[in-house]
C-alpha cells in the first residue's frame, strides 16, 4: 500500500490486469472422474478454488450440486496452534459438518490417518505428510457427493498414496464425482474419464483422457 500511494503521488501507476481463467466452461457428470492437467500458471488452482466456493468468480456462474469435500490444499482448514483432535473438530465443520458428529468420528480419523499418538499435539508440530494424512482423512470421512483433490495424492509416503488412492476407489465406485488436478499424468490417464488441459486460463483442449493427456504429454 506504501508502495502504490507513493507511485500514484508520482504518477507511475502502471499494472496490467490478468485473468486467471478466461472463457473456461465444462460440465462434470454425477459420478464422473473429470481430470485438469496443464503447467504451472495455468489456473488449476484457482479453479478448484471457485468449486469449491473459496473464491467467487469475477463473471459467469459455477453450479456445483451435492456436498463438496476440498482437499485443494495439504494444509488449508488447519490451525496450527491447535491440536489434532480440535482441528479434526474444526476442518470438518467448516467442511459443513456438526461439530458433534467430528467428535464421534475422532478416533476412526485419526486411526485412518496413523496420527493415534500425536492426537493432542499441535499441528505446528507435525510434518507436511502427517498434516496431508489428517486433512484427506477427515475430508473423505463421511463420502461427499463432489471431491476435489489438487496434487494431495502427490504428498506423503507411498503408504498413504496407496491408502488414499484406495479409499478415493472406493469414492468413485460408490458414485462421488472427482474433479482432479494432478501433475503426474500416470494418475491422470489412469483415474480420469475425461481431461480439460488449462494454458494461460484458456481450456486449450476438452476430451477423453488418453486423447488429453497424450496430447498434452507431446507438448512437453
């Protein structure tokens, strides 16, 4: 603020406006596993946000129907002063949960997660792993009707990637819809039925996800 009054006194005020996503529209099906690749810049993350209600878009409209789980940051939701047990409270409330049902729920989250013994520590205290493994547990707890999952797969150990992995099968086979950003294109091809490929905020290409994601694979 400093900064800009003291330019706009000297009049060197100058900035361009850029749109982290322009004309970007898509549907996603009940059920359907929908993949977003693209390089960083792209505005991925800025798309979940606006699913998941994070941020409100500057035009157009987003319709989301059901009850959404966000797993668009290792760490958003999470105090850090506070411990485990009382962020399990908090993350899932403001997930829309009753605080009563997280407290009921406490000890088969945090068994999930493998976090029995640090329960009452704070977060402050736990590695980027451990965190990632409280935050998808208590998110994929009781099954959302929408998931969206940006690059949470790729963080922690492979016991939990293959944990996660798992229990997000078992998600999509009971009818969740999961939209999914991802840099690991192996998970992509694998998980996705269809693909948008984000550049510079503009869907350069929409399709089923070897077309997408092989196209996508060549230009890089």
């Amino acid at each position: 603020m400093k900064e800009f009054a003291i330019n706009l006194l000297k009049r060197q005020v100058v900035f361009d406006s850029l749109w982290a996503l322009d004309g970007v529209s898509f549907r996603v099906g009940e059920g359907e596993v929908f993949g977003v690749v693209g390089p960083n810049g792209a505005g991925k993350s800025t798309l979940m946000k606006i699913l998941a209600g994070v941020l409100p878009p500057s035009s157009g409209r987003v319709v989301v129907r059901g009850l959404v789980s966000p797993m668009i940051e290792v760490s958003g939701g999470m105090n850090p002063e506070m411990t485990g047990r009382e962020n399990i409270v908090l993350f899932g409330t403001l997930l829309g949960r009753e605080p009563d049902q997280m407290r009921e729920r406490i000890t088969p989250i945090v068994e999930w997660a493998e976090l029995t013994e640090f329960l009452d520590a704070p977060i402050r205290n736990y590695s980027t792993g451990m965190t990632s493994r409280l935050a998808f547990a208590i998110a994929t707890d009781v099954k959302p009707e929408v998931l969206l999952i940006d690059e949470v797969l790729a963080v922690g150990d492979e016991n939990f990637k293959r944990k996660s992995t798992k229990r997000i099968d078992e998600l999509m086979n009971g009818g969740t819809t999961v939209v999914l950003v991802s840099h690991s294109l192996a998970t992509v091809r694998k998980m996705a039925d269809r693909v948008m490929w984000l550049d510079h905020g503009h869907c350069k290409m929409l399709g089923d996800a070897e077309t997408v994601v092989g196209a996508y694979e060549a230009s890089v």
